[in-house]
C-alpha cells in the first residue's frame, strides 16, 4: 500500500428534508487500497458514495481527486476522473450482450462513425482477459448468474480505465465461492494501483479484504483505522456506540401439530419432489448454496409461480388456487429477496407500504381506523428501529437496509400463521439483525410459525429448530437444531456432481 491520496472527501455536509444524511464527513482514499466503509443502515454510506460519483452534489464540503479540487462533481466529470462504481441493483441492460454492456456509452466507432463491432468484442475479450474471468462476450447478460453480471460491471468499469472503483454490497448476492474470486479480482486491481471503496454489512469480509476501515454513524464520520489495528468487536462498538450482547435470541416453544405441510412440490428446472412439515412455532431453517432453488421453493409455496405438481397444506386445509392472493388470505406471509421488485411499493410511505396487508384488519366496514393504523406504525418504526423522519416519507427514499425492515414489519403488522423468510437480514446492520432475530423468536413463541431461507450459516444455526438443506434443486438432508453444525450443512450443500469432480 503507497501513501499517495488520490481522493480526499472534506467537510462533505448533505441534507434532505427532515433528514441531515451527512454531516461533515471527511474521507479519504489511496491508489493501491482497499478502504472499507461501514456503518449501520441509514448512517449515510451510499449517500458519501452518491456525492463521490456525482450523482448527486453536497450542500457543503470539498472533493480533491488528483490534486484538483472540486465543489460538486457531475457524473460525466467523476467518469472522466475515472471514479465508477458498481451497485447492488445492476445497472447492465439485460437484454444487450456482455460485450454491448461493457461499452455502452463508450463503443468503439470506426473513422465514419459506425459502431466497430469486431473493436468492441475483441476490447471486451481482452478486458475479460486481463480480469482472468471467461465469460461470453455475445451472450445476452439476462443469461448470467448475479456473481458473473457483477464481473460484467468491473469489467465495465475496467474499459472507462477506472482509478476508483467503488463497490456498494457487492457480496451480498454471491456464495462464499463466488465471494472469494471476488476477492482474488479486488486484489489484483489493487496490485495495479487501483483505489478501492467496499461497503459491506458482512464484517467479517472487511477482514479478509480490506486494508483500513472508515466507521460512518448518523451522518458523521467516528473513526479511520488500519485493518490490522482493529478488531471486528472493535467496528461494532464505533458502529452502534454501544456493546452488542448476544446476537441471536432462541427460546425453542416447537407444538406438535402440523401447521404447514408441503408434498411432492415439483417445479421443473428449479426443485424436485420437496416434502417437508412445518409445525407451530417452529423456525425451519432452509439452508444450500445460492442456486439451489430455495428462493423459488418459497415464492411456489406463496403462489407467485405455479407448482407443475404437488400439494400444499395449511391447517389441514389444501390451499387450491395456489395464487398470492390466497396465500395471504389463508395467513402466508412472504418477505422477498428482491426487496425492492416485490416486496415494496416504492413511490408510497412507510405508513401505506406497512399497512397495506392489513388494512382490511384494521378498517371497520369502509371507514379506515385512523388512528388504529398509525399507532401500529409507530410501534414498528421503534420496535424495528427504522429510520425515517416520519411514517409520511416515501419508502423510495429510506436506506437499503431500512426497507428490508419495512418488507417484515408490513407482514408483521398483518398477523400471519405462516412466515416465509427469504435471506431476513441480506443488507442489515449487525444491530438491526439481533433485532430482527429477537422479533421472529418473539414471534414464534407467540405460535407463528417460520421458514427461513438463509445463505447465512451463523443465522441458519442461531436461530432454527430444525434444518433442511437443499442442494440443485432436491432436499438433501433434514437435521435437528443439535445435528446441525456448519460441516454437516456445507457436506449436503454442495451438489453431487461438484462432489464428484473435486
Ligand atoms: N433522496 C433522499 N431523500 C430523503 N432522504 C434520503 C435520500 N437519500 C438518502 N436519504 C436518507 O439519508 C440517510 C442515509 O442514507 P444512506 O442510503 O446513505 O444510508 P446507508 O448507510 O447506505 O444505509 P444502508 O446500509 O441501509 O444501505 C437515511 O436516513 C436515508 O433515509
Ligand atoms: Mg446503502
């Protein structure tokens, strides 16, 4: 790692109404490094980022890149600056070629003017190359998996030669493989001089990836340290300013009867012949590697995408229509993964999008009870702690982290039997988490009952029952809470024809 500072962010101050989301922060940047930046949900991570791409400018402060300051950059001047960054949501367009998406805005044109096809390929494969990934430079990037459309975007970044690059949750989305030739990438653009910013929730990431570490809390910056200075206890305490005590909260309070019982549920191309119970009070956690098919098992059970075949069952009852609307109406509760596509209605309040579910609870004949719906809201904004200055603001404008919140306060406010969990805590702060975790053992207690999709061992092991483990689309094994361990996941979780080739 050099001394040289390439990027120095000071006194970047950024209000919007009713909410000061930075506050004089002050940071900075070497070529050659990777710097991490954490925070809790809100703290104001992807807003610093935000004014460093131009996308948006400070009230205050001062932005120095190369020795030449700046007041407010525009995106086109921070590209030109070589600043990208590469966000969780992609920005490629799923229907143009990896080649296309890597020079879209930039395509190579020949002396008349005509887009140079062979140019693009061939700068596209050559970029690959020099990232040491094979992907098809023709193939439409609808075709890839997430990990390898994040790999498109570097190399995106890489042909607009990209001095900073910056990285919002990137692993939030990737298997631990995945993650690691991530990594292998990162560090190999940091041989070459690159500066790198990485936020991540996943702390234990920062101390495999990460050379210093900058604590953001409420809009203010708390500390800039050297990785191997600091400690992952350490960032905790700078982040939430207080001791975190035990993460998970599991009072086991399982019934005996069978609240959901799923048979023989079939979706060609995505699980086979899953049969499993859920009984009251349970949390059954689902375990597997991304790609197993967990996500599409949960979204089947609610209805969103018919079952080629097999049946569902709630309290004895065959749920037939197999519809959303039925779902809900029988008591299932889904929180997506994609939080933002199906789990929010973005351009409405916290109120509405909370409520929503269980306005027909709440509301006598048509007369809507007020009050009724705006003390519910107010007991979840506190309970789950979600920033916003008011139940009145646009879900749109609330922190990634802080609408994950609002997807599982809005079935909670409902009253749902049946909780479908899809990754609970991808993009929340280690501080939210045990709140969310105290809140579902809550939950359970009180007899609801929770499937929980979880890429996330630890969460799998602090908080489940029971365990099943799905691999390419089968269930592989069941085990109870005592049975379960890390090992004995991760040996049914990796598919059989990986196994064998290893
Ligand atoms: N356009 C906007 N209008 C109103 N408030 C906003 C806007 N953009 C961000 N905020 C608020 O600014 C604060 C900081 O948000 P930011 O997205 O930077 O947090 P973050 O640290 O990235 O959190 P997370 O870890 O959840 O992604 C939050 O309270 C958020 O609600
Ligand atoms: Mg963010």
């Amino acid at each position: 790692m050099t001394d040289d500072v390439l990027v120095r962010m000071a006194g970047i101050t950024k209000s919007y109404p009713g909410v000061a989301a930075l506050r004089g922060v002050d940071f900075d940047l070497r070529a050659g490094e990777v710097h991490c930046l954490i925070g809790e949900n809100g703290a104001g991570k992807s807003t610093l980022i935000r004014m460093l791409t131009g996308a948006e400018q400070p009230d205050q402060g001062v932005i120095t890149i190369g020795g030449q300051e700046y007041t407010g950059l525009r995106p086109a001047l921070a590209h030109r600056l070589g600043v990208s960054a590469i966000y969780q949501e992609t920005d490629l367009v799923p229907q143009l070629t990896v080649a296309e998406n890597v020079f879209l805005g930039h395509e190579p044109r020949g002396r008349s003017g005509a887009l140079d096809r062979s140019a693009m390929r061939s700068e596209a494969q050559r970029v690959l190359d020099e990232l040491g990934v094979t992907l098809p430079v023709d193939a439409p990037v609808s075709d890839l998996t997430a990990a390898n459309a994040q790999l498109v975007q570097i190399a995106k970044a890489l042909s607009r030669n990209c001095r900073v690059l910056i990285m919002d949750e990137p692993g939030a989305v990737l298997s631990d493989h995945e993650l690691e030739s991530l990594f292998e990438i990162v560090r190999s653009l940091r041989a070459r001089g690159m500066a790198i910013v990485y936020i991540s929730h996943r702390l234990e990431e920062l101390m495999l990836i990460g050379d210093r570490v900058t604590v953001m809390r409420d809009g203010q910056w708390v500390q800039t340290r050297a990785v191997q200075d600091t400690s992952v206890p350490d960032i905790i305490r700078a982040m939430v300013g207080r001791e975190l005590s035990d993460q998970y909260t599991k009072t086991t309070v399982v019934g005996d009867d069978v609240v959901l019982s799923v048979r023989g549920l079939t979706l060609h191309g995505h699980f086979e012949d899953v049969s499993f119970d859920l009984k009251r009070g349970e949390v059954l956690g689902l375990a597997g590697l991304v790609g197993a098919g967990r996500s599409e098992l949960l979204n089947c059970i609610f209805g969103v995408v018919p079952a080629d075949s097999g049946t569902v069952t709630l309290n004895g009852r065959p749920l037939r229509a197999r519809t959303p609307q039925q779902a809900i109406d029988a008591g299932i509760g889904l929180v997506p993964e994609d939080r933002r596509g199906a789990g929010l209605i973005l351009s409405r309040s916290v109120q509405e999008n909370l409520t929503l579910p269980s306005l027909g609870k709440l509301s006598r004949g048509v007369v809507v009870r007020a009050k009724e719906v705006a003390a519910v809201c107010r007991s979840f904004i506190e309970e789950l702690r979600i920033k916003t200055p008011s139940a009145a603001q646009p879900v749109r404008f609330l922190s990634g982290g802080n609408q994950q919140k609002v997807v599982l306060a809005k079935w909670l406010a409902r009253g749902t039997t049946v909780l479908l969990l899809d990754e609970p805590t991808a993009g929340v702060d280690v501080g939210a988490k045990s709140e969310i975790y105290a809140l579902m053992d809550r939950l359970a207690s009180e007899g609801i009952s929770i499937l929980m999709a979880s890429s996330e061992l630890p969460e799998v092991l602090g908080m489940s029952d029971r365990v099943l483990v799905m691999a390419e689309g089968r269930l592989t094994c069941e085990l109870s809470r005592e049975e379960a361990t890390q090992e004995v996941i991760m040996s049914h979780a990796v598919p059989t024809s990986a196994a064998i080739a290893s």
